[in-house]
C-alpha cells in the first residue's frame, strides 16, 4: 500500500476531512496538552452532530458552546483548578448532549480494546456502582475459567482522533516528551485518521538519536496528517514547552456566567480571528512560552 512520505497539512486541510455524525476522539487531559487549534479549527467549520471520546477540558466545553457535539462519552471534564468546565457544565445540565459517563480506567479499557481491534476488554471496574446503572447498554458476562462475572467494557471505535505533540517529522512520526503521555497512543491506535498538531517540525534524522527515538509512542503509519502550529496546545499545557494560561482560562470560564453570548464574544475575540490573530490576542509565542509548567 502506498503512504505518503509528506503529510503536512494545514489545520483547515485536516478539518475538512472530518464530517457530520463523526466520532472524533481528542487527545490530552483536563488543561493538558490539548490539540486546541485543531479544535478552533473545527469551531470554524460546519461539521456537526459529533459523538466526542475525551478526558476531557475546554476542547469539550467550547465544543458544546458551539452546538457540535450530539454525544459525549467521557470520565471527567475540567480545567483542574476549575473544576467542573463551565460550558460543559451548561451542556449536561440543560439535557443538549446525550452522554455515555464511564471510569477513567473503563475509558482506557474501551480505547484499548478499539486499538487492539477487539469487540471489548473484561474488567471488574465498574461492578457494583453506578456507572452500570446509568449505562445500561454495558453487559455484564460470566467468566469461562471461574465463577465470576466481569464488566464487558465496549470498544471505543473512533472515526477521527485529534491530538497535540512536542514535535513531529513530515513523515508522521510524533514526540512526546511530557511527564505523561495521557492515552494519547491508545487515540491514534483506535482511530480511522488521526491527525496531530505539534510545535515542532523536525528533520527524520532527529529521531535516529535513542534519546529522541524512545518519546515516541505510537507508529508513523498511524498519523495521517502533521499539522505544524506552534503553541498549538494552548491555552492547554505542552510539557515541558509551556504551562497551561491561568488568566486565559479565567477570562473564558467567566464568559460563561453570561451563556451563549459570553461564548459568542469568546468565538468572537479568540476564534474567528484565525489562528495567527490568536497567537497576537493572547501574547504572543514568547509569553506563552514562559508559562509555568504545572505541578502534578
């Protein structure tokens, strides 16, 4: 099978590959190493009616300020020191979203069985709470080699993934030298396409040295698109290039006291205007830079 050796693209090419009723997983964690100027790209197209896959943060709040996402399936969504996102708060409260809300390891699990191309993984999370209440399509089976039942967490199929690297060459191969990769390789493994935004382009030979070769985590045949954004993940953190915005994250929760015209003026200000007009708006690479990385 052929594979392009060049697969750099600009975000609007990425995006425009995705369409309506997808399933789009999202890498990254909370405020953490978010592909968010691929998500500003997806504000700013059409595609809608999106069954979202995250650990999700503001790339799930503005998703639903903006009416694209049908369903939600998740563990948390939160910008850590907020801890509950405020537009997705708005979204779940008000019934706009269907949603499937799972355990943080049955989420991993469901991503894994989809990579591994398995229907699903057995495991006892989830047994006696509420999760199989409020998930009735969740199957409980009987174990061949004992006695005991398991929960038969379904593999999390994924049209599209959506993810944020350090650096990356033109042939698709990603780094990622953060203190955590999150699941990161799980999305790219599970998803039809995956698309990775980065920081960094860099020359293949980067990667001939062991220390560079042993950040990356998931194969080049895996990534269908580079996409070179610097500062990309932000207002999220990219570790160790830059901490997540404080202030900026401040700023966009309080927008959302005012609903949907505190997220019209945020969309106004910090997504319509494209993304150079972005990096200007909120200071520019060099403060963001500067950011301090956060403390786990």
């Amino acid at each position: 099978m052929f594979m392009a050796l060049n697969k750099q693209m600009s975000a609007a090419e990425a995006v425009a590959q995705l369409q309506d009723g997808m399933t789009v997983g999202i890498g990254g964690w909370g405020p953490r190493r978010k592909p968010m100027a691929l998500v500003r790209e997806l504000l700013r197209s059409p595609v809608k009616d999106l069954t979202v896959v995250a650990y999700g943060g503001a790339d799930v709040g503005m998703l639903c300020a903006a009416g694209k996402v049908k369903k939600l399936v998740f563990a948390f969504v939160s910008l850590d020191f907020i801890p509950l996102e405020p537009y997705f708060r708005a979204a779940r409260q008000s019934g706009q979203i269907e949603v499937m809300e799972i355990d943080e390891g049955m989420l991993l699990l469901g991503l894994r069985a989809a990579a591994m191309r398995v229907p699903f993984i057995p495991t006892r999370i989830g047994l006696g709470t509420d999760v199989l209440r409020h998930n009735p399509d969740l199957r409980i089976i009987a174990s061949p080699y004992d006695d005991k039942d398991w929960v038969a967490m379904p593999a999390l199929h994924l049209d599209v993934a959506l993810l944020h690297a350090d650096r990356a060459d033109a042939r698709g191969v990603c780094q990622v030298k953060g203190p955590d990769l999150y699941m990161d390789d799980l999305f790219a493994r599970a998803a039809g396409k995956t698309f990775v935004s980065c920081d960094e382009i860099v020359d293949s030979a980067f990667f001939a040295k062991d220390e560079e070769a042993r950040h990356v985590y998931w194969e080049r045949s895996q990534t269908t698109g580079v996409v070179h954004t610097p500062c990309g993940a932000h207002p999220s953190s990219c570790a160790p290039l830059y901490g997540f915005d404080v202030p900026h994250f401040k700023e966009y929760a309080a927008g959302a006291k005012d609903g949907s015209a505190g997220w019209q003026q945020y969309f106004e200000r910090y997504v319509a205007c494209g993304e150079q007009a972005y990096l200007e708006r909120v200071g520019g690479e060099a403060a963001i830079r500067k950011l301090a990385l956060p403390v786990f």
